[in-house]
C-alpha cells in the first residue's frame, strides 16, 4: 500500500494554539480523591497530592486544565469548596450519585495548577447557579479592589489574586441529563447577562460558551445559531464536545471518527461565520473542543458500583490499542483545524476516561492514550501545514470513503524541524510513504505498533509503548500496519 504527501511549508494552516493540548479534571469517579489527591498515600506532598500522579501528568505538557465539571459544575456550589475544610459540608453530588466531601475546591486546585506549571480554565455554574454566584467566584479569584469576597480569598491564606483568564459559561445546558437544563433562549439569556456581568469586573477574561453537547443532540445547529445571536458581542469562543464509541465491535469504522470529527468543526465553524455575516460583525468566535476521547468500555461492561460513596468508581475506562489510533487521529483532526479549533480538553486526565489510572493507597500507570497525546503535546507545537494527500481509502458501514492514513504535519517554530504525525489504520498492510520535494534528516521516527487492537496496559503490564525506529531513510519510509508514528525531520 503506497501513499503521498505533498508538503510546502510555505502553505500554513495556522500557528497552533499551546491550548489544544489541555485536559480536564472534574470532581466525577476518582478523578480528585484517590487520584489527584489522596493525603494517606505514600507519594503524597504536604497539601495530600499524590507526586507518582503529577510525576505522569508533567511529561504531557498541559496547557490548561478545565475544572470542576462538567456535568457536576451545574449543581456545585464553589462556596462550600473554600475556608476550614474542617468546616466544609459534605453534599450530595447528584451529577453522578455520589458523595461530595469539598476537601478540594478552588484555593486547592489553583495551587495545584501552579504546581505543575498549568492554567487553569474555570467553570461556572449556570444550572443552579447564578450571573451573582459567577461574579463573586470571579472576584474571589482575580479582584484586587477591597471587597468582600477578595478579602474573603486573603483571608483564606491567599493575598495575590489567581488571575484566571479563560472561563466556561455553564456546561452541557441542552442535555435532558443536565441538573436544571435549559432551552436554548433560557441558556442564551443567562449566558449573556453572567458574561456581560463577569467582564464588567474583569474585561481581560475570555468565555466559552456552551454549544450543544455532541453532535448528534436534536437540538444542534439551532442551539449553536440562538446562542450566537444572543451572546455575541460577549463571548469568546463557542464549545463542541464528542466522544467516539465502537459498542458493536466494528473496528474499521471507528477509527474512521476522526473524519467525523473533522466535519463536526466545519460545520460549527461554518455556523459562526453566518451568525458573523448576519451580525456584521468584525470579531471572530473561534471553538473549544473542550471534552473530546473515546468513551464506552466502561458502559459496555454493564458495571454500576455502589452509590452515595466518596470517589465512587465509575467510567474508569480500559483503553485498548485501537483507541490509541484513534486518539492520535483525533489529535491530527484538532491540529489540521488550528484555525478555527484554539482550546481542546481530553477529557478527562486522571481515573475517568483518562490516560493515568491509579490505584487507592498504590500504584499508578499509564493507559494506551498517554502515548500519542504526550508526543503530540511536545513535538506538534508551532505551525500547522496543509498537506494534499494520496492515500488510499477504505468503505465502512459510517463512511463510503474512509482514509487508511490520518496525518498531520507541524513546523516548529524556529523552522528547522518538520514532525508528522501518522496513523496507518490498515490492520494488514504497511504503508510505503513518499514525501517529494522534501529534503532533510530524521532526527527521530517513533512508532507505536505490533499489537492487537485489544491490546491494552495494566499496573502490571505496558504492551502499548512506543519505539524508536532504528533503520530510518527519508527516500524509504515505511508506516507499520495499525500503527501510530511520529516522523521528525531536520530540513535542509
């Protein structure tokens, strides 16, 4: 099987946004407490945050972390999260029927991101919430003036506001699942007075405001269109969310998603630009892919563990080799739209459909996924390039006409370094690359391969790593079966 990309690294896409490489941790599952945060463990540093799980979450370079929901967002209360945690409630988490101790709130998971060298991006509730309960959350994180919930932060030990700048207006608000759902008029009315509300405290934040929740929801497109209209001079980036399932086992078209996901942003990027037209407007609303990843073992496996407990044990999913794949394409999707797409979660980051699992009281290791988004997150930072590709295709029950290779292509900034990023979805063929009119050197091709797409990493075994490719020759490369690559090229 042969293929050609045709790459001019005159013909740019679009810079890249440091912020599609960010994630997301919500108080859902054992995302907090037993994951990010358990004070009993052995790793555990003076504030009870266990270092084996931030020693796994460094290497990925997040840029921003998307906190605290979610679906739990739009029935929390950000006030019963501060002060004396001794004299912190414990509340019922309705979201996902757990319990809610608020050991951790916001003071602890700002310096938790100062720790690890990441920004934050904030929710506000607009469930059960109000445009009151956001501006006083923002005040309490960013105000300087001597008001009260500013002077309530430094008296819970923090004199420096956080200066948090991107914020989430609600979350999911069209889904039927939602605490306090919304129609799209109620969603916009509420979004637009909260943003009008924060930005009178604080004009140099920016807002993302729900879209609907996937693509397939009844209300998409016209839920996208009303909120436009309404909160348009005040916004400034819609949300998209997707999560990928393979429930009948039908491999090929799976891995074909990420092409869906490709035509999920142009079809709301193509939205904001009518609203645009019809506004008149100079100002540009650009998206943030802020929950994306693969979702389904979980409920495949029919489990439903003990209600009403703290750090209840839910969607801690099992990835395999083929959502590796996958991943990485979905990767290649969000680059290839660097000028549109400028905030991107993988949701989540710990325990819940995350790439770092961690056991209660023990270990923690590295799920299939870690590995394409950790190489992309390094390597695929600076300028987004076109590529105009031949490459063979396949048919699938979702797709007549299905690419066995999703790429991507990224040059550094200084740009002396070209990294391409290859998924060869073929699960029998290797896939002879041509890459005319392209001069240089490989300083590195690493590929992840050899595994049956049910392959998937345990605390006691790590199949699914990557390996560096020792016999490697720009003028004869060749891309393993069902596998995922990264081709780094000094150029001449």
């Amino acid at each position: 099987m042969k293929a050609t990309l045709h790459i001019n690294t005159q013909n740019i896409i679009s810079p890249i946004d440091d912020r599609i490489y960010s994630s997301f941790i919500e108080h859902m599952g054992r995302t907090v407490y037993t994951g990010i945060y358990e004070p009993t463990h052995k790793s555990a540093d003076e504030d009870g945050f266990r270092q084996d799980v931030a020693d796994l979450i460094r290497p990925l370079n997040v840029s921003h972390i998307r906190y605290p929901g979610g679906n739990f967002l739009s029935g929390y209360d950000w006030k019963d999260g501060i002060g004396p945690k001794k004299d912190r409630p414990v509340r019922p988490d309705m979201a996902w029927s757990a319990l809610e101790p608020n050991q951790i709130g916001t003071d602890e998971f700002l310096s938790y991101c100062e720790k690890l060298q990441i920004s934050p991006m904030l929710g506000v509730n607009l469930g059960t919430g109000t445009p009151k309960d956001a501006v006083e959350l923002l005040e309490y994180c960013n105000s300087s003036l001597p008001t009260y919930w500013a002077r309530k932060r430094i008296e819970n030990g923090r004199k420096e506001p956080y200066n948090v700048k991107l914020w989430c207006l609600g979350n999911e608000m069209d889904g039927p699942w939602q605490i306090c759902a919304k129609t799209a008029a109620e969603y916009s009315r509420i979004a637009c007075e909260t943003a009008k509300l924060m930005k009178m405290l604080d004009p140099n934040i920016e807002l993302v405001a729900c879209g609907s929740s996937f693509r397939e929801m009844p209300t998409f497109r016209t839920w996208e269109e009303t909120v436009l209209r309404e909160c348009y001079p005040y916004i400034d980036y819609l949300s998209l969310h997707q999560y990928y399932q393979d429930m009948e086992g039908d491999v090929m078209s799976f891995l074909s998603r990420d092409e869906d996901m490709a035509d999920f942003i142009d079809e709301v990027a193509a939205i904001c630009d009518r609203i645009k037209k019809e506004k008149d407007s100079d100002k540009d609303i650009k998206l943030s892919f802020d929950e994306w990843n693969v979702w389904y073992h979980f409920q495949k496996s029919g489990k439903s563990p003990e209600k009403w407990i703290v750090g209840r044990p839910i969607e801690e999913e099992e990835f395999d080799f083929a959502d590796t794949l996958l991943v990485g394409g979905m990767l290649n999707t969000l680059i290839n739209h660097s000028d549109i797409v400028k905030i991107a979660c993988l949701a989540q980051l710990v325990n819940c459909i995350a790439p770092i699992m961690t056991e209660e009281s023990g270990r923690s290791w590295t799920q299939t996924i870690y590995w394409p988004f950790l190489y992309t997150s390094k390597y695929g930072r600076g300028t987004a390039l076109k590529i105009k590709a031949d490459v063979p295709s396949y048919t699938c029950k979702v797709r007549k006409e299905a690419s066995y290779l999703s790429s991507s292509a990224v040059l550094s900034e200084d740009g002396n370094t070209l990294s391409l990023f290859l998924i060869n979805k073929n699960p029998q063929e290797e896939m002879e690359l041509h890459l005319p009119g392209n001069k240089g050197k490989i300083l590195s091709f690493v590929t992840i391969a050899g595994h049956s797409f049910d392959t998937v990493n345990t605390a006691d075994s790590q199949p699914v790593v990557p390996r560096e490719v020792t016999d490697k020759c720009l003028d004869d490369l060749k891309i393993p079966a069902a596998s995922w690559n990264m081709i780094r090229i000094h150029l001449s």
